[in-house]
C-alpha cells in the first residue's frame, strides 16, 4: 500500500474528514488526537468497514460518507483489522489455531484421515441398505449398541470373530424401534411371546382364510373395514373366501368367521392379552417379519440380537471390511508417529508467548492441553493459565473464562487482552495477510514499563512486509515516545499529525519535526523572534531555579510571569544578561535593548489576538497569550483590592480570593473571567520542557477568546 485516501463525513462524531496518508515510505502514521476530537470515531469508522457496514451518524442520523481507498481502489474488509485500547474478552480461538496449526503435517494426516473416511463413507452407503437405518444415524447406532467408541474396534472385533450373524433377511429398522422395543419388554409379552407365535404360526398353517406371508389376520381385519367403510354390502354385493364353501352377504357373519378362525388365541387370556397390544403399525410389521422368520426366541435378548443382525449386515460386506481395517491399521502407526511429532512443534506461537512474558509481569504461564490436536487442527486450542504459588511450588490451573473477575487485577487483565491481540498479529504474519492496523489507544492505561513494551511490539511491526499502521493516542508523551522510537525520524514530518477539529471539519495538522518535539531548543537559536522569547522565559526560570534556587535572576524573570514591583522594569537588556549566565542569548542583541520586556509581551498579545493565525501547533504564540492573560488580570487585581500586602507563592490563586473576599458578586462578570484565566492560563506558564501536553490540547483561538475578554472586562488603568 503506497496511499491511502480518506473522505470521510458524519461518521459517528466525525464531521468531516478528508486527508491522504502517504505509506510510500514508512509503513506507519502516528497522530495524536485530544480528547473529544476523533479518535474514538476514527476507530469505530474502521471497525464498521471491517465488518462490510457502513459507519453511522448515530445521534442524529445525518447522511453518511465513508469512502476509503487504498491506492485508489475500494478497500477490503479484510484488510483492516482495529485494536482498541481493552476489551473485556476476546475470541481468539481462530486466531490461535491459525498460528498452531502445522500446515505440513495436517496435510498429510488429512489425507490419511480422508482416505480411510471416504473407505467407511463407502461401507456405510452398503449398510444403509441392507439395514434400513439412515446414513447419518448408523455409525452412531453401531457404536451404541457395541458400547464402543471406536467403529475400527467394532469391525475389527467382527473380522476375529469369524461370526457370520443371523441367517435371515431383517432390516434392523422394522425390529429394533422404539414401538417394537416398547412391546418386546412388556412383561406379559416377555413371557408368553413364544407361545403366542407358535399357536399364530399354526394358525396361519391350518387356516382356511390365511397363509403365511401374504394373508395373515391383521390384513383380514382391514379388509372387513373397508367392505364396512365403502357399504359393500349395503349395495348387496356377495363375498366368497378361496377354499371356503359359505358366501358372505353381510358384515357381521364375515366378522364372525374371522373370529372363529382365530378363536384358539382369543380363547386364551394371555395369547388374548399380546393381541390387544398389537395395535401401532410399527408392532404389526414385526408380526408379519416373524411370519417368515422364526426369530422369536432371539428377540429375548435384545444387546446379543442386534449384534448379531450387524454381523450379518458386516457379512455381506466382508470384502470391503477387510480392505478397510488393513489400510486403517497400515495408517494408523503413522498416524500416531505425527500426532507424537506435532506434540513438540508450536514454534510461531510459543514466541509470541515467550516475547509476552519476557515483556509483561504477568502472574500466571500459558500452556496448550492439546497441543498435537490443536497442531493438526482437529480440534480449537484448549489454552490454560497456571499458576504457580512461589512458597509451596504449587499449581492451579485456571481456563481463560475463568480469568475474570477477582483472579486477575486490572492491568493484568489488560495485559491479558493485548495477548490475545498478538495471537491475531503473528496468525497474519503467518498467513503472509497484508493488514492495515488501527490501533486505537492501545498503550491506555498500562504503566510505564507495559507501555514501553507495548512500544517494542509497534516497532517491530514498522519492519513487517504487507504490515501497515495508524496509531492513534490522545496521550501526548505516549504521542512524542511513538516519535521517537517508532516513527523513522527521517519521515516524521510526513507521518505524524495532530488532529485538529475546526467549524465544519477536522485537520490533519503535520507535527513530526523537531520543534514540535524539543521547542525550548528551536526558540533558543532564535531569541530575536519575540514568541520564542516570550515563551522561552518560564522554561529558563525553571533552569535558574534548579541551579541557584529562589535567586535575584529568579525573581527578576519571576516579575515578567506575575505581577511584581519590578515587572514594568525589567529591559530586554537585562534579560539577556541573565539569560547569558545560563544559555546562549542567540540573536537577543539584535532586539532593542531599552525596550521593557512587560511593554513587549503586551504588544506582542494584542497583536496576537486581533489577528488570524494559521493552523498549527503555535506552542509559542499560545504561551504568549497565556502570560499575557495572567498579567493582565493581575494588574486589574492588584489595581483594584484594598489589601495590597505582598505575595510570596502562589500569587495568582491567593490575590484573586483577595479580589472575591472583598467584592463577591458584585463583580460577578469580572470574577468569571478572572477565574477563567487562573484556571486555564496556570499550565501553560509553568510548563516545562518534558511535557507541554495542555498547550497542545489548547485551542490558539480559545486563548485568543480569553486575552480580549480580560482586556475588556478586566482593564487596567494607564
């Protein structure tokens, strides 16, 4: 990916957007992103697009554009992938068995596997026949009624047998279901079950109307209720019966010689009693199967009854068995020989293990309970944290849904999360799938130690082929540490913005240079230009204070950040005196050397608020605005209350409780606005050059706002 073009507008909180990041020459782009700008939606419009949806305005249901494009093509869902700062849990399991599984020796042990199961899905087609159970019950049906779990163990056991089974023809479906199964352990029908088919087969023989295996006397009753249900007789039809001399003229003498022929069972109660049970279809089919085959005495035992009638079927297919347990016992050393070598094998995923744990103070270790399983990708990983109690040497063993809640602190759960985000990074890597990275946040709220190992894995992803990143962060030291340590210095200024939300739109503002990183450095080489010499004086306080104390030259630049005896007489002349003894006063000659320093940064304020200023970071030109401020609210305070007795620390705070003590609300207008100023203006005075992060956030035309209104409200009388 060379370029990537965003155009984005009502996306969630995103306004507009419209912004082009160039990948041509680092495969990572760092913006740093206040509160409340768009990091948060930049993060959830990506994750939208990862899913093939389209990013919403979802308070107020604006019309929404969401064109991205990787180097002028529509980009792929896939390609993305969004890391948030934390979530609570994750789905790894895909992301897991990518990076475990050993696509070399999976292929091989499907292909075993795939041969054997294509030899049994032939078997099981053969069986379906000649048993009648369906394809997708039968294997399952032989393992139950074998007690088995292993079908191979089951063929085997019938090939070392030498058993051929029943000699009849039965399906197994006309017997063994739950209506005939139901009726066969009926304790009348237990007992009395061979007498009743013996007297029934006789029956048969002897019978006038019946024969064996085409009339029996369920089928007679049926075809005296349909002559009753279609009025045959009625319409005085005649019946005659083969090898019966009387003719039939109405139902009930039909009726009554059935009965006659049969009257050997009826007479006896419990022949009787097995008759009356013989009512749902499935009982009756049986009835008519043991007409033709004299298995009455093998259904006493039902488990012995159906192997045999499985035998029987295995009989049939004795060929195909044989060839099929020869080849699974050939396979199956070799099947054992690579479930045993994957076992030692999981090298992609033990090293994100191992970087984790050699970057993160966590209290547990990670193990794989199936591992050969998980290598050949037969089953998910069964992943598992132990613990180890450091007196005893004890372990406990926990599963990753057992994690939550009081086992692990917050961080550790966090760091636990962000585990789980490397599993996903490194099964890309192993996949070779180009990937553009979101990372939103994702060093939030992790100490120093964590952050900087979160920094570590950021760097390594700059050296990835087909890896691409947007980091995103609203923490400006994180912002500045990303700088330097991942962001190639010679590409800073191409690849690292600050996102700045204007009226109608949101701006990518470039910040990767020097002086956005070091600016006491850049106004120093500079003193001529009057911002960098206005802001460069707290950073010198600051120096002065750390090598002398509360010295003379300490309160002399004191006087020019608050207001003091000598605040209006401090000359450019003086300060570089004192700016001499601690840095070099780099062209401060040039300036007027009679000039006051206080007349100077009003100047310099009043020529800053009533004009536009470019979009920028303006570090500078906002510390301007804010000493300006405070001196001037200062100047209305002291100007204004009747205790005029000298501060000593903390000037500000105390001198403006001094101007509410003695005029409360009647000065209500003026109180808010000096309020305003002690309260924004503070930070951005005392700053130091380590971390200057709520001038950063602080909009140039807020401080802009702030000056005028203390000047108006607050004025100073010449």
């Amino acid at each position: 990916m060379n370029t990537l073009n965003l155009d984005l507008e009502h996306c969630f909180g995103i306004k507009k957007l419209k912004h082009s990041f160039d990948f041509s020459q680092s495969n990572t782009q760092l913006i740093y992103a206040s509160n409340g700008v768009m990091k948060t939606s930049f993060a959830e419009t990506f994750i939208e697009l990862s899913k093939g949806k389209t990013p919403t305005d979802r308070l107020f249901g604006k019309p929404t554009r969401s064109e991205v494009l990787v180097d002028g093509t529509v980009i792929s869902k896939d390609f993305i992938h969004v890391v948030k700062s934390f979530e609570s849990s994750i789905n790894t399991s895909q992301s897991q068995t990518r990076l475990l599984v050993d696509q070399e020796r999976k292929n091989e042990y499907d292909g075993i596997i795939a041969d054997i199961a294509e030899q049994k899905r032939r078997l099981i087609v053969e069986l379906n026949h000649t048993s009648g159970v369906k394809r997708e019950d039968l294997e399952g049906t032989i393992l139950k009624d074998f007690e088995s779990n292993n079908i191979f163990e089951v063929l085997k056991g019938f090939l070392r047998s030498g058993e051929t089974g029943l000699s009849y023809e039965v399906k197994y479906s006309e017997i063994i279901n739950k209506d005939v199964l139901e009726f066969l352990n009926k304790p009348k029908v237990k007992s009395n079950i061979d007498k009743y088919f013996e007297k029934y087969t006789a029956l048969l023989e002897n019978s006038k109307a019946f024969k064996k295996g085409v009339f029996n006397p369920n089928q007679a009753e049926n075809v005296s209720k349909t002559l009753q249900k279609e009025n045959y007789f009625a319409a005085d039809h005649k019946l005659r019966l083969n090898g019966v001399d009387e003719e039939f003229t109405n139902q009930d003498d039909l009726n009554k010689f059935f009965l006659k022929e049969r009257e050997e069972i009826l007479a006896d109660q419990d022949l009787l009693s097995i008759e009356k049970e013989i009512k749902k279809v499935a009982v009756k089919n049986l009835q008519k199967v043991l007409e033709d085959n004299p298995i009455v005495s093998e259904l006493k035992d039902i488990k012995s009854f159906k192997e045999n009638l499985w035998y029987r079927y295995f009989n049939l297919e004795k060929l195909k068995i044989e060839f099929l347990i020869a080849d699974y016992d050939k396979s199956e050393k070799r099947l054992s020989e690579i479930e045993e070598e994957a076992k030692s094998q999981s090298p992609v995923w033990q090293d994100v293990i191992d970087k984790f744990k050699q970057r993160f103070f966590v209290p547990f270790d990670v193990r794989i309970e199936n591992k050969a399983e998980s290598i050949l990708g037969r089953e998910v990983p069964n992943i598992s944290f132990v613990f180890t109690d450091e007196e005893s040497g004890a372990e406990c063993t926990k599963k990753q849904n057992e994690l939550e809640g009081a086992v692990l602190s917050q961080g550790e759960r966090r760091a636990m999360y962000l585990m789980n985000v490397l599993f996903e990074i490194g099964a890309r890597k192993s996949d070779a799938k180009n990937t553009l990275f979101i990372f939103d946040d994702v060093a939030d709220s992790f100490d120093y130690k964590n952050k900087y190992a979160i920094v570590e894995y950021l760097r390594e992803l700059t050296t990835e082929d087909g890896f691409h990143q947007i980091i995103l962060t609203h923490n400006y030291d994180f912002y500045r540490t990303i700088q330097k340590r991942v962001v190639d210095s010679r590409y800073r200024r191409d690849v690292c913005f600050m996102a700045q939300k204007e009226a109608q739109a949101i701006s990518m503002l470039s910040t990767g240079h020097n002086y956005q990183d070091d600016p006491f450095n850049t106004w120093k080489n500079d003193l001529s230009n009057i911002p960098q010499l206005i802001s460069s004086i707290p950073f010198v306080r600051n120096l002065v204070d750390f090598s002398e104390g509360k010295s003379e030259d300490y309160k002399r630049l004191t006087a020019l950040l608050h207001i003091k005896d000598a605040t209006k007489e401090v000359k450019i002349s003086e300060l570089k005196e004192i700016f001499d003894k601690h840095i070099q006063s780099n062209r401060l000659e040039d300036l007027d050397q009679d000039k006051k320093v206080y007349e100077l940064i009003l100047e310099e304020a009043n020529r800053l608020a009533n004009n536009p200023i470019p979009n920028g970071l303006n570090l500078e030109y906002k510390i301007v605005l804010s000493i300006a401020g405070r001196l001037q609210a200062e100047g209305y305070m002291w100007q204004e209350v009747s205790d005029k007795s000298p501060i000593n620390g903390d000037q500000a705070g105390r001198l403006l409780q001094r101007f509410k003590d003695e005029y409360g609300v009647s000065r209500n207008t003026q109180v808010k606005t000096l309020e305003k100023v002690n309260l924004i203006t503070a930070e951005n005075i005392h700053l130091n050059s380590f971390m200057f992060e709520p001038l950063i956030d602080l909009s140039i035309n807020h401080l802009q706002e702030l000056y005028k209104e203390v000047e108006s409200n607050c004025p100073i009388a010449s």
